[in-house]
C-alpha cells in the first residue's frame, strides 16, 4: 500500500543532508519510498512509501525514540499521513 507521508521543515538544507537516515527507518517498515516538496513551499516535503503495515509505519513516525533524528532533519510537526481511499 502506498501512503503519503506531509510535513513541514524549519531547514530543507537539514532535511535533505538527512536522507541515508530516513532510508534507513522507513526500510524497517516499507520497500522503498519517493521524496517530493511543495513548488510553493521549499520547506513542505511529502514522502510516497510503500508498506505492508500501516500501522507500524504509523508507530515508527510516531515512536519518541525517533524524537532525536526529527529534530536533527527539522521536521516540524504536524505529520500528516494519508491513505489510499478503496472505490
């Protein structure tokens, strides 16, 4: 399933040099994902992942012990996770 991932970051410098780290968690819960950023808005990213489990990639997001590395990457909360809608 793929599930679109959005937020906001204070330094998109900082976000991007932080790209090896988010490979490295969303690998623990996915197969890969795309990065995009708003054309409007340098400082709004959006990740497509794919993953078998979104509630695990739910928890992973979410996890405090991933405070450190969203902080690092100036992840700016909210982050927004939307689903694909079954028609």
């Amino acid at each position: 399933m793929k599930v679109v991932i959005r937020h906001k970051v204070g330094d998109i410098n900082a976000w991007l040099a932080g790209h090896q780290d988010r490979v490295d968690l969303f690998a623990q819960v996915g197969s890969g994902f795309d990065t995009y950023q708003d054309a409007d808005d340098p400082n709004s990213v959006v990740l497509v992942v794919e993953t078998p489990d979104l509630e695990k990639l739910g928890s992973m997001v979410n996890a405090p012990e991933n405070d450190a590395v969203k902080a690092k990457h100036t992840v700016l909360e909210p982050i927004t996770m939307s689903m694909p809608i079954q028609l």
